[in-house]
C-alpha cells in the first residue's frame, strides 16, 4: 500500500477539524468561566475545584464532578443553577447531567490516608481505657482498670 503524503502546514491549519477544536476550546474556556461566576454568586464557591463544565447542549448541561457528594450537593443546588445558566448562557439548559471522575490525583492518596489511619495501638488502648475509667464510678472503674491492666499486661508477654 502507497504511503499518503505528509499534509502541509496550510492545510492542517485550515481543516475543519482545527477550527471545531479551536471552537470548543473557546466555549470551553467560556464555560468555566461562567460556572465559577455561578458559584460564586450562589455562595457555593467550595465546589468550584471540585467541578467542571464537559458540554452545554440545548436539553443539559453535562458537569464533571471528582467525588458522588459534590455531585450530590450539585444535585441539591441545580434548581438555582440551571436558572443561572438560562440567564447566562446561549444554549439554554434544562437539567443537569453528573459524572463523576475522580481526579488521578485524589486515587493515588487514597491508599496513603487509609495507611494513616491505621487501628490504635494496644498502648493507646490502655491509655484510653484508664482515661475512662478516671471518669467512672465504681463499680465501672474497677473494670476498666482491670481490663487496662489485662491489655497492659500482654504488652509486656
């Protein structure tokens, strides 16, 4: 098979293809834009890193969001901001689509926050158990202190 000749920089440049990536980089950046000015104005400024404008087509307005509680408190919200979209935005949106895509960012410190979150150690048990029971009544106290010296105890075997 015969090897198609290289495209010159004019035609690259003057494709179809170009202009339709260089339109939806500018509605892109429009739609950022007007979504931060939406939480903004609606006090929902916390959500803002959270979320991102994917596409406003005439029925929706798709938004990608990083975690399903950002998606739902967007959910809670979307009556306020479908309004604001309708009076901001050209096409006119109805309802809101949600996707949730965690950030790779956010996946790879999930392993790290479980491993910080690691079980008491039986020292901090103890610790715990005398704290409590300095807060007791009898008979409660004297268990406690018994059950403290028991985990105490098979510290040192």
């Amino acid at each position: 098979m015969a090897r198609r000749r290289p495209k010159k920089l004019d035609q690259l440049l003057g494709s179809q293809r170009l202009q339709q990536f260089a339109d939806y980089s500018e509605h892109y950046t429009q739609w950022q834009q007007l979504l931060r000015d939406c939480f903004s104005q609606l006090g929902l400024d916390e959500l803002a890193p959270h979320c991102e404008v994917i596409q406003l087509n005439a029925p929706s307005l798709t938004l990608k969001v990083s975690s399903a509680a950002v998606g739902q408190r967007i959910k809670t919200e979307q009556g306020r901001i479908i309004t604001y979209f309708q009076t901001h935005a050209t096409p006119v949106a109805d309802r809101i689509e949600i996707r949730i895509r965690p950030n790779r960012s956010q996946l790879s410190q999930a392993p790290q926050k479980a491993a910080a979150k690691q079980a008491p150690t039986e020292s901090d048990t103890v610790k715990k158990l005398r704290e409590q029971a300095a807060l007791c009544e009898e008979p409660l106290r004297s268990q406690l202190l018994a059950l403290a010296d028991k985990y105490s105890a098979d510290e040192t075997n």
